[in-house]
C-alpha cells in the first residue's frame, strides 16, 4: 500500500484550510480542568469497566451526527424515507480530523474518550450549531436534574459565559 | 454472616457521584436533538443496537475457522457469509431491518500464513467493523497509530510486544468506506484438541485487528500507553 493514503492527504488540504479554531472555549475548559474523567473516578470507586457508561452514548451521538449516507440510521430507510444531507450536520471523517487536530493542540493532557467528548463539543460550538452560552444552561439544567449540587453549572458561571 | 460471605454476594463497586464529562456528554446529545440534527428515537435505536457490540463473533468466526476447512474458505472468500454463522447478518441485522451503511457491508477476513501477518488499520479516520468487533480501541485512534503502523509495521508491532522474524512478510490492510477487515491469525501450537469454546478465548481483539498473535495462555489484550504523533503525516 501507498506510504501515505491520497484521501487523508486531500482531506488535510481541505481541512486545513477550513482554519480551524482551535483557541480554548472558556466553558469547556473550565470542565477539562476541573472535570473527573473516568480513569480517576474508577480507580477511586474500584470500578474495572475500562470505559464509562456514557461511551457508547458519545459514540451513537457522533454517528447520528454524520452528514447524509454516513448517518447510520438514514441510509437504513427507504430510498423515498431518507434525509436529504443536511449542512448542520458533521460529516463524520471532518469530525475525526478536527478531534485529531484538537488533541494533538488543546486536549493533550485529556485521557480518551473524555478528549473525544470535549472535541466534539468544541467542533460544534465553532460551527454554529450551538452556542457557548446555550451549551451553559443545557449544562446547568442537566446538572440539576442528575442532583449535582456542587457541580461547576451555577448561575454565576452561566453569567460570566459571554458568547453563544 | 461472616465477611467471607458478606463478600461473596455484595454488589459490584460503582462509581458514586456524577462527573462533569457525564453532564456534558448528555448536554451535548439533548441539544442536537432540540435542534433537529437527529431524534431521541434514532438516537436510543442506534445506542441500543451498539450496546450488543463486541469482539466476541469475530473471535468465533476464527476459532471456527480453524476447526472446519470448509468455513474457512467460506470466510476468507465471503466475510459477509460466513459472519451468518457466528450471529452477525451484515445486511438486515442494523435496528430499522433494512440494510445496512455501504460502508457496513464488505467484510474481508485476512488468512494470515507461517509466512504472513497481516495486521489492520485505517489511514483516513478510525473505520473499524464494529458489527463483528465492537467499539475500536483508543490506540486505534490514534495519529501515532495510523502513521506509523504503514511506515515501520515491524517496529510498531514490536510496540505491542510481537516481534517478527525477517522472513515473514508483513501486510499492513487500509480500512476505507467500502471495506473493513479483520485478521485470520495461525492457530497456535500446543492448542491441539482444544474445543471451539476455548480456542475462540484466545482469539483476543488484538488479534482480529492482527497487532497481537494467539497463545494458548493469553486470554487479554495488552495494555498499551497512547503516546502522540510527534512528526506531521509528510514527514
């Protein structure tokens, strides 16, 4: 096989210069500081699952978000039952690309799949699909509903998040 | 009750309080769902049908290959045939019973020899058959990985602890959207009269993606550090 695949050479190309933000998103790296990641909370608690139990959840939210023929459940339906592709949605090989590029400059010291989880997030943050601010509320609303009393969600925090 | 068998019938140790990645990941789900990128319905299908996910067909598929000469022609001719046999229909098995992703439907099993390794990775993203194996390793993922493994094979596998002699050509397989792969390995020796139950505990996932080779005593993958790509894809 070829040293290095045409296609990941043609995506660079493309990807990089897409620009890429790459800077810190205050409120996701408020979480990458002060989060827990399941390799700390599963020593401390005793726990052998190598993964947490929101993996799988990151996974299908991931493959729900691929554009048009690489959505899982899309290309499954009839032909006259499909979605068209859509803009908003993340093609799947961009996502992975820009996870690449954010790892390797921003969430280095995050251990998987936490990393993917905050790349994720950042990546749909600079698309548009939602903004800093929204992603605050949706936090402290699902903080609140998981009972986390002391999570990093309170309104102060929500109020001190500028964009979005 | 004594503490041997207060021991014996406690429950499982869990975690006991909630992270912050935990909130975030189901925040981050319930706002593509408000703003339509997909259905909470789609969303629990897909989860539900990932959750039966595992390395545990494909290790059947081998183990079965190497009983019956006929299955294993029929696996290293048709994949998506021979997956049959071990539970997993490629084509109307995904949760609507309609098909399947194109990317879903080749299956190529990889017959390694005394004088072959194959071993697999995919250059371009992380495309792994996860209807056959599961969820793909974190050092799958990695650029370190997938650049280096199709430069210097001998010395990435070595990585993993398995060293080949100069005389065994080494294949290194590019997943892509149409074809996913899995490794056939050489059935070990001192396995001889081994049932298909206990060889297929030794077919691990490392194995199947061919960094790792059977032994009749390793029944679990080897914990591998993830370390970065120091130099760029060109370099």
């Amino acid at each position: 096989m070829a040293e290095t695949n045409p296609d990941y050479v043609a995506l660079d190309k493309e990807m990089s210069g897409k620009n890429l933000d790459n800077s810190p998103i205050e409120l996701l790296e408020r979480i990458r500081r002060k989060g827990r990641t399941w390799k700390d909370l599963s020593a401390e608690y005793g726990v052998d699952n190598p993964d947490p139990p929101w993996r799988i959840n990151l996974e299908s939210t991931c493959d729900n978000l691929a554009y048009g023929h690489n959505g899982p459940l899309n290309i499954c339906r009839p032909v006259d039952q499909r979605e068209e592709p859509s803009n908003k949605k993340v093609d799947a090989v961009e996502r992975r690309w820009e996870e690449d590029q954010l790892t390797n400059e921003l969430y280095t010291d995050v251990p998987f799949p936490e990393r993917q989880l905050l790349a994720l997030a950042h990546t749909m943050i600079r698309r548009g699909l939602f903004g800093e601010r929204e992603l605050a509320v949706q936090l402290k609303k699902v903080s609140d509903r998981l009972n986390m009393v002391d999570g990093i969600y309170q309104e102060e925090q929500i109020s001190n998040t500028e964009t979005g | 009750m004594s503490d041997d068998k207060h021991d014996l019938h406690s429950p499982a140790p869990m975690v006991d309080e909630v992270s912050e990645f935990e909130v975030l990941e189901l925040a981050v789900r319930e706002l593509a769902i408000e703003k339509g990128l997909f259905t909470k319905e789609d969303h629990n299908r897909w989860t539900e049908y990932m959750h039966t996910l595992g390395p545990a067909p494909a290790a059947r598929l081998v183990a079965k290959a190497w009983l019956d000469p006929e299955f294993k022609k029929l696996a290293v001719n048709d994949g998506v045939k021979a997956s049959l046999d071990v539970g997993i229909d490629w084509i109307n098995s995904m949760p609507t019973n309609f098909g399947t992703p194109s990317d879903y439907c080749n299956l190529r099993v990889l017959e390694d020899t005394p004088k072959l390794k194959h071993v697999v990775v995919c250059t371009l993203c992380s495309c792994y058959p996860r209807p056959i194996l599961g969820q793909s390793p974190e050092w799958y993922r990695t650029p370190n990985y997938r650049r280096r493994i199709v430069r210097w094979p001998r010395q990435v596998l070595a990585e993993f602890g398995l060293q080949l002699p100069e005389d065994i050509e080494v294949r290194v397989e590019d997943s892509n959207q149409k074809s996913r792969f899995i490794v056939l390995p050489v059935r070990p020796e001192g396995t001889e009269g081994w049932s298909e139950d206990q060889l297929a505990e030794i077919v691990t996932r490392d194995c199947l993606i061919g960094v790792a080779v059977p032994k009749p005593s390793v029944t679990a993958n080897r914990k591998r550090p993830v370390r970065r790509a120091v130099n760029p894809y060109h370099h």
